[in-house]
C-alpha cells in the first residue's frame, strides 16, 4: 500500500467537504445536498488497504459532521461500513467497469444517509424528515453514483502521473 495514495485520499476527503459546505449554488438549485464522501469511500475500498479505509471512514466522518448539524461521529459507522463491505468483497467486483462504479456509488450513497438516519432515530435527536426527503434522498443516491467514477478517473490520472511502472 503506498501512503501517497491513503494521503491523497485523506486530502480528497477534505478538499470534498469542503466543496460541499462551500459552494452552495448546487444545493440552492437542486435542493439537496450532495454527498461526495460514500462515493470515495467506494473507491478506497476498491483500491486501498484498512488503514486507508479506516482512516478515510474516521477523517471523512469527522470531517462531514463539523461541518453538519449531525453530532460528531455520526458519520463515521455509516462510511466504515460501506467500505468494510467493499473491502471485504472487492474480489468479486469489477472495479474497471463504469457501470459497476455508479451502481456502488449510488448503492453507498443511499445506504450512508439511512443508516445516519437509524443512528439519529436511536438518539435523543429528531430529523426533519419529510416527502421532499424521498427527493434528496434519489437525489443524493444519483449524483453520487455520477461522481463514483470520476473518483476512479481523477485517482488513476493522479497515480499515473506520480508513480513509476515497474517493468
């Protein structure tokens, strides 16, 4: 396992949340937001270690909910999990198909904001749920699905260009 990689993805994680809290025009026009994060972890577990998993599940987690009216650590079971999954039966997988890319991210994209969802319920907090709540829901499970392979493509281009071939 090369370390860059689990770098990189850390850094991505940050760098996704970050564009999600930031940048609000695409929330203001669709009406949901967007979850970048289930999607990476779709690629972690393809094409890294635990470590990375780990790390990217605990990060990406903490990163998401400092930034969210969830409590702290609420994201955190939800993203291992889908990458404990992935990880578990990533030989099963073809990882090179697109297809195969959108159907996990949008499968991790749908899973991570109902078991969220569960942990809130389970706690003294009360989610705002409603039908518009389906919306966001579809919504989120989509574009995650959509982003799944461009975390494939920007992931492959960047280890490309800093690695080496070994022949």
């Amino acid at each position: 396992m090369n370390p860059l990689q689990t770098f990189a993805i850390i850094l991505a994680a940050y760098l996704a949340v970050y564009f999600e809290t930031t940048f609000n025009g695409l929330r203001s026009f669709l009406g949901a937001q967007v979850d970048l994060l289930p999607s990476l972890m779709v690629y972690a577990g393809l094409s890294s270690g635990w470590p990375t998993v780990t790390g990217l599940a605990i990060a990406g987690g903490l990163f998401y909910d400092s930034q969210s009216a969830n409590p702290l650590g609420t994201s955190i079971l939800p993203l291992f999990l889908i990458g404990w999954v992935i990880q578990r039966y990533r030989g099963l997988i073809l990882r090179e198909q697109r297809f195969a890319q959108f159907i996990l991210g949008a499968g991790a994209s749908a899973l991570a904001p109902l078991m969220g969802l569960l942990i809130l319920i389970n706690t003294d907090k009360q989610p705002l749920i409603s039908w518009f709540s389906l919306w966001q829901w579809i919504l989120m499970a989509v574009l995650g699905g959509a982003s799944a392979p461009a975390w494939f493509w920007t992931f492959d281009k960047v280890s490309l260009a800093l690695s080496y071939s070994r022949t």
